[in-house]
C-alpha cells in the first residue's frame, strides 16, 4: 500500500470539502506532496491527525480550527412539508444520499449520509437540519470505505451520464447547485 492509500484509507471520506480540497483523494495527494497540513480534516478528528502523523512521520497536533470543528456524527434530514423538490440537494451530495424527484419530496438515505453539510446550501426553502444519529458510534473505517464506494460509484454515474464536451450544458438546478456550493466553499474559507 503507498502513502497516498493509506492516507486515503484513513481519511473518513465524507467528502465535505472542509479541508480546503474538493474531497478526500485530492486533500490525500496534497497530503503526499507536502501542499497541505495533516490537521485540516475536522471530521476525521484528533484520532485522525494521530493515525496521519503516524503513516507521514509528522507530528500530531490539533485540528485547524480554520477548517471547521470536529462534531459528533451527524446525518441531514428533510422536512417533507417545507421540502418543494428542487433537486439541489440530490445535485450537491457527494454520495448519492438524497433520493427522490424533481416536485416531489426528497429523502435521506441514513446509512449512505456521510454528514459533509454540502446540501445545505443550495436549499432555498432551509428545509434540511443536520441531526445527531442516537445510538451510533462516530464515524469509522467501515463507515468511511462504505462513503468512498458510494462516491466513487457516484462519480462513475455521472461520467457515463454526461453529454459530449460540446454539448454539455447544464440544468439550471446545476448551475444553481454549483453556484451554492461554491458561496458555501468561500463562506469556509473566510471563516
């Protein structure tokens, strides 16, 4: 296994973007290549930066608090009577975690939702909450290959879906998404 693996392998894979990185493999490769700090993963924790320090030889320490606070884990909910099915949501998870249609009320798959906050965002009627799982350990390994698999089948899916290069346009619940998510990267990184 090479460094960039392991460090993968550890990383929990929730895609969220907190680290400044547009997921986990590119923060990996930043990681190997000497570009960014091991402490820059909120959702991965304290335990995460010592089992980082442990595969890089760097030395642990605490979570950049510039990235985020490291929370208990968490899962979004929709609350079907304020939900109007714009599909943003569904556009913005980085897992495939939010199912259903457009005009129609969407769901959380709970086992699926890897907690990045990333659908928050781009709800324009703030129907979506980000709640506590009771009863549930924090994030784990198992947890975190199961969200790597589930984003990498998303992006599998959306490469076989794609239009040619030059007719490639998007929707505008896309474009509204995309906008969304990058007001909600600049609001974190300005934090």
């Amino acid at each position: 296994m090479t460094i960039y693996d392991a460090i993968l392998t550890v990383l929990p894979q929730t895609q969220c973007t907190q680290c400044g990185y547009e997921g986990c493999a590119p923060y990996a490769k930043a990681i190997v290549a000497g570009e960014a700090d091991i402490n820059r993963c909120p959702p991965g924790g304290e335990d995460g930066v010592v089992q980082l320090a442990a595969i890089t030889g760097l030395n642990s320490k605490p979570i950049d608090k510039k990235c985020g606070e490291t929370k208990p884990r968490h899962i979004a909910v929709i609350d079907s009577a304020r939900c109007i099915g714009c599909t943003l949501c569904i556009v913005a998870c980085p897992v495939d975690a939010i199912i259903g249609s457009s005009k129609a009320m969407h769901r959380v798959v709970n086992e699926s939702c890897t907690g990045c906050d990333l659908c928050l965002p781009p709800c324009p009627v703030d129907c979506i909450t980000m709640e506590r799982i009771n009863g549930q350990l924090d994030w784990t390994l198992q947890n975190a290959a199961t969200a790597r698999l589930a984003y990498e089948n998303r992006l599998k899916r959306l490469s076989n879906t794609q239009m040619p290069p030059t007719t490639n346009v998007k929707s505008k619940a896309q474009l509204a998404a995309i906008a969304a998510l990058n007001r909600a990267k600049a609001r974190r990184n300005t934090v």
